[in-house]
C-alpha cells in the first residue's frame, strides 16, 4: 500500500466512529508504517475491511453525502429529496 491511499484511509476513518479495538489496531499499523515504510499484507487486509464497513455503513445509514437521499417508490422511479 502506498503512503497516499494509506493517508486517504486514515483520514477518512478519522472521520468515522471507531471501537476502542479499531483505534487500537490502527494507531499500532501508523506506527509500524511510520517504522518500515509499509505495512504488512495480513495489516492492509484488516484495514480495508475496516475502512470498507464504515464506508458502506455511513452511506447505508447517511446516504452518499450530498445531502439528497433516494427514496424508492412502488409505481414510481426513484425521487430525489
């Protein structure tokens, strides 16, 4: 993983709520990566699949961001409010 999609996922989990186990686990890969340059693959796998869930929860739960959701209708497409 290179050090520019290592900072973009920090950042973005910065913005998210973490465990106390997530934080953990992430302030021990900053340092690692702070240490060799790199983290290990085993690391990179776990801290995509945090990213992942907390990505896909907060637009599940919040919408894409933009502050228009979709709300899907039976006889009607999709509307915009």
């Amino acid at each position: 993983m290179d050090q520019k999609r290592f900072r973009g996922i920090l950042f973005r989990l910065g913005q998210c709520e973490l465990t106390a186990r997530e934080k953990q686990f992430i302030e021990a890969v900053e340092k690692y990566f702070r240490e060799n340059r790199n983290v290990t693959e085993q690391q990179e796998s776990i801290l995509n699949g945090i990213y992942r869930e907390k990505i896909w929860a907060r637009k599940a739960f919040w919408g894409d961001g933009n502050g228009a959701k979709k709300i899907p209708h039976k006889n009607r497409p999709d509307i915009t409010v």
